[in-house]
C-alpha cells in the first residue's frame, strides 16, 4: 500500500471534496435537474453526494492508514513483550535524555522494573569507556553494538551485548532509540574456554596436529615445528607421512586407520623422522572429533617425544640385566675361587714333593693355568662390582701422558694414534691407576681391532673438563656430584668398522664377543663397566656402522689431596716356629692346603670348619693361639660374626680373612676392627705369608 503522510492526507481529502463538489454542480447541470427539480432538492442530492465521497476518501487516506498503524504497534508491542532480550526505548531529547519504557525481559535480566528506570540516563547505569561509546553514538544518530558487563539492582553484574538502534520519524528526523540486550554470559565464558584451550594447545610442549578426515593436515601447534624442524606452511595440506621413517609396514598403519575410522582413540609408539632427516621415538595418541550429528569431521593427534625417556629405560633395562649377570659372576667366582685356592694350594705344596723336572713343569703349568683362570675370576669380581680397589686422588693429566705412550708404543704403524688434552687443564681424579689403565687397554685394543679391516684409520684419547650444566641429565644422575663440580671426560674415538644397533646392547655383556674365539675372552668391556661403575662414574658409547666408535668416560673431578707414602711389607720375612695359627674354613680341600703351606712356615696348627666351631676352638685354646685366619662365608655361622665373638673374649688377636666372594663388601665390615686384613682367594702363598708376617708384626 502507498505510504502518504498525514498532512499530504488532509490536502488530498479537501482535493477530492472541491473536485466531487464541482463535478456534482456539472452533472446537475448537465442534465436539466434544474429544471425539474427544486433547489432545496438540489441541495440535498448535492450534499449527499458529497458526502458519500468525501466519506469514502476520508476512510481511504485516514482511517485506513491509522487502523493499520495500529494493528501493527499492537504486533510489535506484544512481540517486545514477550521477547527474550531486554528492551528499552530512549529518548535523547526528553530531558537530556531519558529512558521511557523496558519489558519484562529486562526486569528478569537486571531487576529494574520500569519505575527504576523512568527519567534515568545511560550515566546512572554505566561509566568509562562504554558510556563514551555510547554517547557518541547518541550524538551522531549511529548504530552501535557493544559487549560490556551490565549493572544489576542486586550490584550484581552480567555480560550483555548492548545494540542501540536509532528511529527516524517520516521527515528522517531522530525520534527516539531502541536498546536491545542480550545475555551474553554463556557466549562470553564460551569464548573464553576456546580461548583457553587453544591458548593450552598452543602452549603445550606436545606435539598436536589436526588433520581432515582423509588425514590431511589442516593444524599444527608450535611444539610440532619444535620438534619436527617443519614450519607451519611446509606441512598444511600434506598428510603426517611427511614424517614417516619407514619403520613401521602397510599393515600397521591400515590397523592404525581402521580404528580410528571406527570412531575409536588409537594410541602406540613409532618412530618419526625430522625435517634434518634425524629420528625420534615418540609416543601418540590419535582421536576423533565429530560434530553435531555424531559424524567425524576431523582426527587430532597428541604426539610426545619419547626418545629420551626410551634411552633412560633401555639404560635402566641394561642396569638391570648387568647387575642381575654381575650377581650371577660373583655367585660363580666365590665358588669358583674356592675351587682354585685349594688346586694352587696342592700344586703349591707338590712342587717340594717332586724332584722330576718334567712333573715340575707339569705342576707349573697348573700353576699357570689357575693362575690365568684366577685373572677371569678377577675380572668378574670387578665386572660385579664387589671387589675393592684402592683409590687415590692422581693428577689426571700426566697420569693421561705416560698412559698414551705405553699405548702408543703397541698401535700398528698403519693406525696413527694422537693425544689430546689441550681442554683438560689441571684435573684430580680419586682412582685406581691400576684399574682405570685397564679400562683405557681394553677400549683402545677394542679400537686397533677395529681397524684391522680397513688396514688404517685413526685412534684419539682425548681429555675434557665439563662443568655439570654442560653434561646430560641422565649422565650427572650417575656421578652423585653437586651442580657446581666439574667432571672429567676421557674419551677415545675411532674410525673403525663401528658397532651394529644390534649389538649395542650387549657390549657390556660378560662373554658377550664379535671377536674369534681365540682373539677374546668378551670380559674387557664387562670389567670396564664394572671399575667405572666403581668410581662412581659413567661410560657411554656412540658408534655408527663404517663410521666409527666414541667412547665417553665421565669420572667425578676431586680437590688436590698431599700423596701419601706407603710401607712396603714385600721384605718382612716369617718364621712360625713356635707360634700357632688357627685355620677356620668350611671348604676342606682349601683348609687343607692352608694348614700344609702354613705347617710348612714352622706353625703349629688348630683347624675349625666353621664359626660355632672356631668360637669353641678358641675358647680352649686362646692361651696359645697367636694369629686366626678365618673364610668370611661360611655355613650356620660367618667369619665375621666369629670373629665379633672372639674379640669380646681377646680384643687384641690378630685375624687375616679369607675370601672368595663378598656380596656385603666385607671390607665395609671388618674396617672397624684393629688388627685385621683381607686376603683374596685364590691367593699366592707369599702374599698370604707376608699377609700373616704383617699382622704379627703388630
């Protein structure tokens, strides 16, 4: 319907009743009524007429308009009653501006019914910027939509989205503005915890990538360009293959992909490839996502680099089964070492006995033999870690000088061997020098072998100081030093045939060889394990196939200590004559080819099989017996606690030990006694006979 203005209105009617008067005057005229009819009768039809169409477009231009009008405010008065946003008419002119009607929906938002708002402002309800906002809004007849937190008559407040729109009268003049609020709390924390949690996936120190549902990758946070060296660009639109290392097959990833397309979470291990072409372990779970309707959309997947975490656990596995070996070794060298006391002792003794040149050979040979084997023994004690070395504080550095030129003295002309120690500086390590060249002998004869099948190549011992903030966790964790010590690394690098991953796991394995049967007993690098592991200190290897092998030994660094001179006891001789030696052991053969030897020195000699019964032998004869030598382990009671008992009786009676294998560290537990020594079996008889010679010389 044509829009016409009340005032265009009232012309148009007077238009009509002017233009209907003059065509009802013609009409009459026309037809001669005049002449027929009267004028009062005229009159009438005249105003009849004029009536009916003046009636008629009164009704047309006013009455319909305003019935209209009406209806329609009626239509918009119950839809802003009812409606579930606040509303609120404002007139910017009416007393500078004032609130002339709310709704219901406004009262439930804040609890201002309209009485508490008539002739209020935007000031009584708002300050700071949002009430900036607004009056300029007001003052340039603009639209205006603003989130802000809304008063409450409780003092309370919410957020609302505040939309202030203008209306203009027919003359396009400022009437007057509806307001129009919306809670929007729920979309304000909504927004927040998007907010949050992309903020949390940006921010995680995981690995997280979205892909589509054919696993094209759409997202990826920063820890993935981290961790993988590939930048956001290079990877969306490519699926997560760029990262394949090819270690798993077509099986495992068609198993990986059925899960997962059956709305299922998938989580394993794998291993990735870098961008620099390096792998990783990493850990990943891969999830659906789906959307409204339940269907998947998309698939995210948390990824974390495990690598370092694998190594601790394949080092703390490798701890586990030496140890469990290393007990084993020891268990068989105490027995072991039994069986060689009383074989070296009876050789020992049948040497006097023979005059043949050819038995003397033969029983020389024995000696020989247990001897080498005794050596193995001692290398599984040390493997084991339960046999004591005797450690002192040594300059590292000339220590490294004379070492180098033994070593260097054995290299083949074809290998070039070079010292470097320009980054060592003035190092102090507490260690057995006997033990720690052992250490340095097995690894570079590992090396020259190596080498052989090249025919040339290179060794390197190199020295190092490292502060403890330049040495990985893993490793410091070993040493047992504080955060500000230094630590020493020794390392020993070749270019040789390198170590396969295969056989990574076993080089510290005792027996474990790639060498010939004749070129290697496999006990080298077990014994390293073993004396390092005794300095408190830590080896680790890196090799690649063809390339090469480094091996890295960390040893905690000391402060300077003044040397200290020893006795030398090697001269001090022994004469029995006259003197009783009480022998305690539970292993017959051994017992007896100690009291034979010991027979042999001029001792009278008392026998016990074990600790009740050296108590008892003891007890009669204490006035005689000058020195025991008793074995530590023994059935039903241990030397130890034997001798314990018999000091309470005789606190001053020399006691030499005797051992085969000690899991308590027995030197731990006879230190506390005067008067004590520690033989290791299978022993030498001179060592024994200074061993005694030294304990009565007290």
């Amino acid at each position: 319907m044509l829009k016409i203005k009340p005032l265009q209105a009232s012309v148009i009617l007077i238009g009509i009743v002017l233009s209907s008067e003059l065509a009802i005057m013609y009409l009459i005229d026309s037809s001669h009524l005049r002449s027929i009819l009267s004028p009062e009768m005229i009159s009438v039809i005249d105003a009849v007429f004029l009536t009916l169409i003046a009636a008629g477009a009164a009704y047309w231009l006013l009455v319909l308009p305003l019935r209209n009008s009406i209806r329609k405010n009626s239509q918009l008065a119950s839809a802003i009653a009812h409606t579930s946003m606040g509303y609120i008419s404002y007139d910017p002119y009416l007393s500078g501006g004032t609130f002339l009607f709310s709704n219901e929906a406004f009262k439930s938002q804040t609890g201002f019914d309209l009485e508490d708002i008539r002739g209020k402002s935007f000031s009584d309800f708002l300050d700071g910027d949002q009430l900036k906002a607004i009056t300029q809004a007001v003052k340039a007849e603009n639209k205006l939509s603003i989130e802000l937190q809304f008063p409450c008559k409780d003092n309370s407040t919410f957020w609302a989205e505040l939309k202030l729109i203008p209306i203009f009268d027919e003359n396009g003049l400022l009437n007057q503005y509806v307001i129009l609020i919306h809670d929007a709390t729920d979309k304000r924390l909504s927004g927040l915890d998007e907010r949050k949690m992309l903020r949390a996936i940006e921010q995680s120190s995981e690995s997280v990538i979205i892909t589509d549902i054919k696993g094209v990758i759409e997202y990826v946070n920063p820890a993935f360009e981290k961790t993988t060296g590939y930048k956001v660009d290079e990877v969306i639109g490519k699926t997560p293959a760029i990262l394949s290392s090819g270690d798993k097959d077509r099986e495992w990833y068609e198993s990986l992909w059925a899960t997962i397309m059956e709305g299922k979470a998938w989580s394993g291990n794998h291993i990735n490839r870098r961008k620099d072409g390096s792998e990783y372990n990493e850990f990943m779970t891969i999830s659906p996502i789906r959307d409204d309707d339940g269907r998947i959309t998309h698939f995210v997947s948390v990824q974390r680099d495990v690598s370092e975490q694998t190594t601790l656990e394949n080092k703390l596995r490798r701890a586990q089964k030496l140890e469990a070996v290393g007990t084993l070794a020891g268990g068989i060298a105490h027995d072991f070492n039994n069986a060689l006391a009383g074989i070296l002792g009876h050789a020992y003794l049948l040497k006097d006995d023979v005059d043949n040149e050819k038995a003397h050979a033969r029983i020389e040979t024995i000696e020989a033999l247990g001897l080498k084997s005794a050596e193995i023994v001692k290398q599984l004690l040390s493997f084991s870690r339960n046999q004591e070395s005797e450690k002192k504080a040594v300059s590292l550095i000339p220590f490294i000088k004379e070492t180098a030129k033994f070593f260097e003295a054995s290299i083949p002309d074809n290998i070039s061997f070079s010292l470097d120690i320009t980054q060592a500086d003035d190092l102090t390590v507490e260690m057995d020098v006997v033990q720690l060249q052992q250490v340095i002998m097995n690894i570079i004869n590992n090396a020259r072998d190596s080498l052989k099948e090249k025919g040339q190549g290179s060794i390197c011992l190199s020295v190092v100081k490292k502060r403890c903030s330049d040495v990985q966790n893993h490793i410091i964790s070993n040493l047992n030093i504080s955060p500000n010590d230094e630590v020493c690394v020794l390392s020993i690098q070749d270019d040789g045939c390198g170590i396969s991953n295969e056989d990574m796991d076993k080089i510290f394995d005792p027996f474990f060889s790639t060498k010939a049967l004749d070129q290697g007993t496999g006990l080298g690098l077990a014994m390293s394990y073993g004396i390092i592991n005794q300095h408190h200190g830590y080896i680790h290897v890196d090799s690649v196939v063809d390339r090469g092998t480094r091996f890295e030994i960390y040893l905690p660094t000391v402060s300077k200590s003044a040397q200290t001179e020893e006795i030398d006891l090697s001269t001090i001789s022994l004469n029995g004559i006259g003197r009783t030696i009480l022998i305690v052991d539970d292993n017959v053969c051994v017992r007896l080819s100690i009291v034979e030897i010991m027979e042999g020195m001029g001792f009278k000699v008392l026998q016990a099989a074990d600790g009740y019964q050296a108590i008892d032998m003891y007890q009669r004869h204490w006035a005689k017996i000058d020195i025991i030598l008793m074995d530590i382990v023994m059935p039903n009671l241990g030397g130890i606690a034997a001798a314990k008992k018999i000091r309470e009786s005789d606190s001053g009676i020399p006691i030499l030990f005797l051992t085969a294998y000690d899991p308590n560290d027995s030197m731990a537990d006879i230190s506390w006694m005067p008067k004590v020594d520690l033989v290791t079996k299978p022993y030498d008889p001179l060592t024994l006979n200074r061993k005694v010679a030294q304990l009565l010389s007290y």
